[in-house]
C-alpha cells in the first residue's frame, strides 16, 4: 500500500445507516476518529434526518435524500471553518442519525391507584393504562438533553421518563377536572371524549425534551373490587326495577343454578323453600300494591314492612338471595319505617 492509497484510507467518503430495529431513537456513524473527505456522499433514507455536529454543537440538517458534502451545501459548517486549507481539506465532525417516525404503541399506567374526589361516590381510588405515540420534534433539544455524547440510544432507555411524566401529567389533570362536577363513571363511559379534552393540555407536554406525544389513549380503567361489586348490583337493580320484580329475577337466577347443577343434594328443597316464600311474598305485595285506576297506593303499615323483612329473611336462608342482597333489600325496607 502506497502512501496516498494510506491517506485515502484515513478519509471517510461514505456515510448511511439502514436501521433494521424498531426501537433506535439516535445512532452515531462510528467514524473511529477518521475525518470526513470533502465531497463525501451523504445518504439520508425516509424517516430519518442526519445531523453534523462539529465541537460538541449542532451544525447543519440534512433530511432524506442523497447529499454531496461540499460548501455549497453546508453553509453552517462553512461558517465554523473557514477552510484555510482550501476546499478540498478534509473535515472532523460527528455524525448522528435521528430516527424521524413515529414510535407507536408504547405502554403507560398508574403505578399505584389515582385518589379523586367524585361527585357521585364522594371519593375513588381506580387505576388507569394505555398506550401513546410520540416522535422527536426538535433535534438540536432532544440531542442536548437527552442524548448528549451517547452513541446509540433506544426507546427502553428514556421510556421510565416518559412513562413517569405521563402518569404525573394524567394525574394532576385529572385531579383538576375532580374540582369541577366530575364523575367517575362519566369518565369510564366517555374514554374518547375524555382523552379527546386530554390530548391538547398533554402533547406539548414534552417540549422541553424535544419530543411530542402524537397519540394517547385510555384503553382500560380498574376500580377497587368493593366498587366494582357496587356497581355490579346497582347494574342488577336497575335492571330489574322494583321488589317484586327483583324477587323474580333472583328465583330465575336459582332455577337456573339448580338446572346447572342436578345431581347436588338439598337443591330441590332449597328451590321448594324459595317457591314457596317466594309465593307468600309476592301475595303478600299482590295485596299492598294499588288497584287499576287508583290513582295511588296505601302507605304500608310497620306490621307489614317487618313481615316483608321476615320473608326476605327466608329467602336468604333458602338460598334465593344473597347477604348482601339481602342486605339491600332490607335498607330499602327499613327506610320506609
């Protein structure tokens, strides 16, 4: 090897980066010290963007396409250097390739349960997860206070940050919106009208480090089991509207049970007990409710209502209602005391 075959080895002519992972946010070209020929062919593929930095500061842009490195196309790199050497000298920057896509599908949640005040329930504790999309919006940012002299950084390594920003974000929102008349089951009910109203106060959120949430959503919301349960049986109340009816509806419910399981000892008693108390209760409001035409019904005595508590009471026993159906059921009655 020649001594001009040696000094051409020392120049660096050739610049791209086919990226083949779906995670790499930044790359360095691994110059091993090498300097850059002047006239180097720069190739810059879709969804990337090149970056010279020249003594630790961003120099010149380049975005898709192929670039030839000459002064007339680095007009801050010409600048910088004026090129005592003539135009031909060779040049020392680094090299970065930014990633300039989307990264999607990436995931968030509340660590620990979100504590609101509700309009509703008085108070809720319930957590929250989803995913969200962001891109690099501003390079000379995002390299000076994230990336800094890395050389290759991915996802996995500032996802803590962005996750931990979210939530804390989602949170104090949240916690603004509790001040006002909000529900939590307005919220669970209406996830993309929420998120929709969350976006804007969410994705510039990350200006500061160069980057923007372009896509944020809720895709699930988890309630402590007590409140989950109480929604559950208010769910089953509602359905089925009034006393008599919910007697119905639960003795369906035994039926079924009792069909599912044929060959279980003490069914057919348990279902003869609740037939029978079941009769005595609906005969029972049969009587109290109001005639056709009427135009409303008599107020219920004390007698009345405590016998009504005794017949709940064996449907309980035989197995028709639950305690805490029971227990429902029994507040609605003693409210009427």
């Amino acid at each position: 090897m020649g001594l001009f075959d040696f000094l051409k080895g020392q120049f660096i002519d050739v610049i791209e980066w086919v990226d083949y992972s779906r995670d790499t946010l930044v790359w360095k070209f691994p110059d091993q010290d090498k300097e850059i020929k002047m006239g180097a062919q720069l190739t810059v593929r879709e969804g990337q963007a090149a970056i010279l930095i020249n003594e630790g500061k961003m120099a010149d842009i380049f975005e898709a396409g192929r670039h030839e490195l000459t002064t007339r196309n680095m007009p801050i790199m010409t600048t910088i250097n004026s090129w005592k050497h003539g135009f031909e000298s060779p040049f020392k920057v680094d090299v970065y390739y930014f990633n300039t896509r989307q990264f999607t599908d990436n995931k968030w949640g509340t660590p620990s349960p979100v504590t609101i005040p509700d309009s509703k329930f008085g108070q809720v504790e319930f957590r929250a997860y989803g995913t969200y999309n962001f891109r690099i919006s501003n390079f000379e940012i995002f390299y000076r206070e994230i990336v800094g002299t890395h050389p290759h950084l991915r996802i996995d390594e500032i996802e803590g940050m962005l996750r931990g920003k979210l939530v804390d974000r989602f949170t104090e929102i949240v916690a603004e919106m509790a001040e006002t008349e909000f529900s939590f089951v307005q919220m669970q009910a209406n996830k993309s009208e929420f998120v929709q109203a969350l976006m804007p106060r969410i994705e510039n959120y990350f200006d500061g480090f160069g980057l923007r949430i372009t896509d944020f959503s809720i895709q699930g919301i988890t309630l402590p089991d007590e409140l989950t349960e109480y929604l559950r049986k208010n769910t089953q109340m509602n359905m089925v509207g009034d006393l008599q009816k919910f007697t119905q509806f639960q003795m369906a419910n035994a039926m079924e049970k009792a069909a599912e399981n044929p060959g279980k000892g003490g069914t057919g008693m348990d279902i003869g007990a609740g037939l029978a108390m079941t009769k005595m209760m609906m005969d029972q409001m049969n009587q109290n409710s109001p005639q056709q035409n009427q135009p409303a019904a008599r107020a219920e005595s004390k007698e009345e209502i405590l016998n009504l508590l005794k017949e709940l009471g064996g449907l309980r026993d035989a197995g028709v209602l639950t305690e805490e159906e029971f227990n429902t059921k029994k507040t609605e009655l003693l409210a009427r005391l």
